[in-house]
C-alpha cells in the first residue's frame, strides 16, 4: 500500500512538473506582420442617389440591374405642385410683356406732351415780344402763359409716371423670369437622373410609396469594376500605407484573393472610432456583388528568418521568464501567434511558459 501510494505522489510530482516546466528557445523563421479589417466589397463610383425633394413616387424608368449612361433618367416623383408654380410664373412674365406695351403708350404720351409743351413755349414767346410792341392785351399774354406752364408740368407729370413704370416693368419682368427658372427646378428636382454611366444596384422604393428628401433613393456604381473598402481601427492607422498588399477571404467565395490598398481616408469616423481605406483588387476576380461582406489582413511589414518565440511566452509585452527570472526584451515584428526578438535574449536562452 506504502508503494502504491509514494508511486501515486510521484506521478503527480512528474506531470505538475511536465504542465508547469515547459520550455523553448527562439527559432528562426520567416514572419509576417499584417492589420486585420472588417470590409466590404464596393463598385467603382458607387454613390447613393437622392431627391432633394419629398414626393410620390410616380414612376421608375429602369429596373435593379439595368445598365444606364450619364444624365438618364431612373425615377419620378407626382410633381403637381411644382408645375402650377411654373404655369403661374409663366402667367407671371405674360402680365409683365402686357406691361411693356403700357409703359410704350406712356412713353408716346411724354413724346406729344414734349412737342405741346415746345409749340405752347414758342407761342408764349411770341406772344411776350407782341405784347412789348403794344399789340394784344395782357389777358391775352396771361392765357399763353398758362397753357404753357400747364403742357410744362403735364411733361413733368408724365415723366415721373414713365420713370415709375420703367422700373416696375423692369422689376416685375426679372421677379418674373426668376420665378420662371426657379419653378423649372424645382420641376427638374421631381426627376432623378444618373450621375455616371453605370449600373443600378438598388431601388428601395415601390411605385406609389412617399420618398422623403435625402434619403438613399437608389445605388450607382461602375457595371465591372469593384473595390474593397475596410475600417481600420484607430490604433492601427500609423502602420498602412498605400501600395501595401491585402489578403482577402470572401464569405461567398471559398478561394482568397489579393488587393492592394488604393486610397486612405484622411478623418476618423467618431462613430465607430475608424479610419475608412478602400483597395483595388490585383488579379482578376470571382463575380462580385456590392455589399459582399469579407474579412482582409492587411500586411504591413514581413522579415526572413526571424528570431521569434510564441506570443504565449511574451510578459506584459517586454519579458520573458527563464530559470533566473523575468529578462526584459526588445520585440519586432508580431503576428496572431509569434513575435520577433531582437534583443535581451540569444539563441541558447531556454525560456519558461509563464
């Protein structure tokens, strides 16, 4: 019984010490450090269209899939408003031409009163020398001079009338032609046109459904060319640059394939605390879709022939332990399941899992 049971503490001595003495030294293999993102896939120029108005969807003239050219027509809105602004403004600039023909009656009407006024003021003069030469009575003189001053101030009158009129008129007819263009918008506005040429990947709306202004009406984009667009977490922006390679795996698709990054965006999200970077795909790819979820491991640095241990024997980021004691060192470049050593520890350092 005495040595069954020094045999059982014994067997248990041997696998604490097998499970807490496991050691290891540094090995030399080629690593590769890479930023893993979320992404999705995107169509070149894709873009979401909107109306700037609100409305009754009256009309679709294309279907999901359909290719369209820049400038094409896709939807339309019930605009009745719009268009009895534009007949009424129409009716607007009208009543103003009307106008023009009254301001030419009065500026008739100022050219006789000018020559009456002209023939009354030479007939007073004449009337003024007879009367200094003893012929005609004073009554007389008087008369002529009244006829003349009241043609003066009718001409004074009728030019003050044109003056007011010429600038209604001019006022009315520009208020009128504003009015005009801008009810021809706001009609133009219950149309959505393409933008580019490309294909129509989404219509979210039904005939006879209400669409509010701004909001996503359809989605654009290039026909065959895709993008991949990912969110790096802020932490990890400093280490992508453009040119860097991409390994992409598709839910969709069993093989992975490559991409390489095309364009960083300058501003952080503060929404979700991300920076968005898009990369074009560098070998030709699988059907693609928008909206193809993936998952991409961006590589930003790769070494050959590395010193590096398990993460799994890495301290607090900067020890590790041996038969000693913890020793500090200088880490390199890390993947998901190693990282490099450059310093603190060498080849022969047995080193102890924590």
């Amino acid at each position: 019984m005495k040595s069954i049971a020094l045999f059982s503490v014994l067997a248990t001595l041997l696998f604490s010490c097998k499970n807490n003495g496991e050691t290891i030294k540094t090995s030399q293999t080629d690593i590769v450090e890479s930023v893993y993102a979320s992404a999705k896939i995107k169509s070149f120029n894709q873009y979401s269209q909107r109306f700037s108005v609100g409305g009754k969807l009256l009309n679709y003239f294309v279907t999901e899939g359909d290719i369209v050219k820049a400038g094409q027509s896709i939807a339309q809105l019930e605009n009745t408003a719009p268009e009895l602004s534009l007949h009424n403004a129409e009716m607007a600039f009208q009543i103003s031409k009307d106008n023009e023909s009254l301001l030419r009656d009065i500026k008739l009407q100022f050219q006789t009163a000018q020559k009456v006024c002209s023939l009354d003021s030479i007939n007073y003069i004449r009337q003024q020398r007879l009367y200094a030469n003893s012929i005609g009575t004073l009554n007389q003189l008087e008369s002529f001079k009244l006829k003349f001053e009241t043609s003066k101030n009718t001409v004074s009158s009728i030019s003050e009338k044109l003056k007011s009129q010429s600038s209604i008129y001019k006022y009315s007819k520009a208020q009128a032609q504003n009015n005009i263009e801008i009810a021809r918008k706001n009609t133009k506005d219950f149309t959505v046109n393409s933008f580019i040429d490309g294909k129509i990947y989404v219509l979210p709306y039904k005939i006879g459904e209400m669409v509010l202004p701004q909001q996503e009406f359809a989605v654009i984009g290039d026909a065959t060319q895709f993008l991949l667009e990912m969110e790096i977490d802020e932490a990890d922006i400093s280490k992508i640059n453009l040119g860097q390679m991409v390994i992409v795996k598709l839910e969709a698709y069993k093989q992975t394939l490559k991409a390489k990054i095309s364009k960083i965006y300058p501003s952080l999200d503060p929404k979700t605390q991300s920076f968005k970077i898009e990369a074009i795909f560098a070998e030709n790819t699988p059907k693609l879709y928008p909206g193809l979820t993936a998952e991409a491991n961006i590589i930003t640095n790769t070494k050959k022939q590395a010193n590096v241990i398990p993460l799994t024997y890495l301290i607090d980021n900067k020890y590790v332990k041996t038969k000693d004691g913890n020793i500090e060192v200088k880490t390199g470049l890390r993947n998901f399941t190693h990282i490099e050593i450059l310093s603190g520890i060498d080849a022969n350092t047995v080193l102890m899992k924590p």
